[in-house]
C-alpha cells in the first residue's frame, strides 16, 4: 500500500480520496475547507496543514483542483508541495487545466526539483467518482502512468494513455468541447420539436436508436 498526499477534497477529490482509503493506502490530505479535511480524517485519513505537509514522504502526491493557477500555487507557493515533495515520488494532476499549464508545471518540477509528473484529468461525474468508475486521460512517460496504474485502476474503470504531459489535459478539453457542443444542439433541436407540437419523449425516443443519441465517435466515425 501506497502513502499518498491529496489536495484538493471537493466532490471529485473527496470521493476518490475515500476510495484510495478503503483501497488500503495511506492517506494524507489537505484542503481549503477545513471541514472537508475533517470528513476525510474520520474515515482514516491524517490531516495536513499545508501542501507541503500533505507531500512529505509521500509516494505519490495527487492534486484534483479547480484551474490552473491554483495548481500552481499550490505546487510552488508557500508551503507548497514542492518544498517538501521527494525526488522519488510522482506527481498526479487530476485537475482540467490548460495543456500548457500542465507541461509549465512538469518541466519546472523536474528541472529545479528532479520530480516526474503526469496529468490525468477525470471524465464522467462525481457519481462515477464515488462508484470508482471514472475514466481517465492521461498524458506523461510510460514508465511513470505503468507506476500509477494502480492507483488509477482504485479509482477508475477506463485509463487512456493519450500521449507525452499534456496530451490528458488536451483530450479532456476536447472531451468537453464536443460534449458542450451536443448538449446545446440536442437542446435547440428539442425545442425546434416542440414548437412544431412533438413532445420531447417522442423525440427521445427516436433520437436514442439512431447517431445522433448514441454518438457519432461510436457510430458514424468507425466506418
């Protein structure tokens, strides 16, 4: 079992923090919610004060938080995991940043501090999250997603390798970009239904049978 630094205890975070718990790992966890530090304590996790806490003498240290600049300071600032994280651990941003934040960070860890990294932004919900089925798209060296892989696999039931740092960060943004895309299409085309008198179950009906309910990725572009 694995000792482990995770910042960042929000619904996604919180979750996964749980399921690394009750997977056996040894958790050390920090937040800007005290209250959520708490929650996570009293299922077996210690509390940390800092960043730089959370990362010492861990194997692994996770950060699942809201943009890239957070990512940064937590990592860099006062009290930060980089003063602190060893040279031997590995470091997973769970975050949905910008691909170039994600490399910025991993280049400025290895070369002041000797730190591999990865990103492995999350898809699917907070549900998922607690159920441990989320999917992941994870950009880094081989080398170093094979010595996560375990963890990944505690927290989730799909892992993509996308291709060098950065490649997880640019796949989910695309991820997101086409499924905002749809939502907004499938919601102008339902209502284009029901301003000519056809109820949306009707139309959900249909729509869940051909391409454009079940996907284009899986249906049109394989052929």
């Amino acid at each position: 079992m694995a000792d482990i630094g995770f910042i960042g205890l929000g619904q996604m975070g919180g979750a996964m923090s749980r399921n690394l718990i009750q997977a056996g790992h040894r958790l050390r966890v920090c937040d800007v919610d005290a209250g959520a530090v708490a929650a996570i304590a009293a299922e077996g996790a210690a509390a940390a004060a800092n960043p730089a806490e959370a990362a010492r003498g861990a194997e692994f240290v996770i950060t699942m938080l809201q943009v890239g600049p957070i990512v940064e300071a937590v990592v860099f600032g006062e009290s930060g995991i980089a003063e602190s994280i060893s040279k031997d651990a590995l470091f997973i941003d769970m975050s949905t940043i910008l691909p170039e934040e994600t490399q910025r960070i991993g280049a400025r860890l290895a070369e002041a501090h000797g730190v591999a990294m990865i990103d492995a932004p999350v898809g699917r919900t907070s549900a998922h999250a607690a159920a441990g089925t989320s999917t992941f798209m994870v950009g880094g060296a081989a080398a170093d997603i094979a010595r996560a892989h375990p963890l990944l696999e505690v927290l989730g039931e799909s892992i993509t390798h996308c291709g060098p740092l950065g490649a997880g960060a640019t796949v989910k943004l695309v991820n997101n970009y086409i499924s905002a895309v749809i939502n907004l299409a499938t919601a102008e085309g339902l209502a284009l239904a029901e301003a000519a008198g056809i109820g949306n179950d009707v139309v959900a009906e249909v729509i869940g049978q051909t391409p454009a309910g079940q996907g284009h990725i899986r249906t049109t572009w394989p052929d």
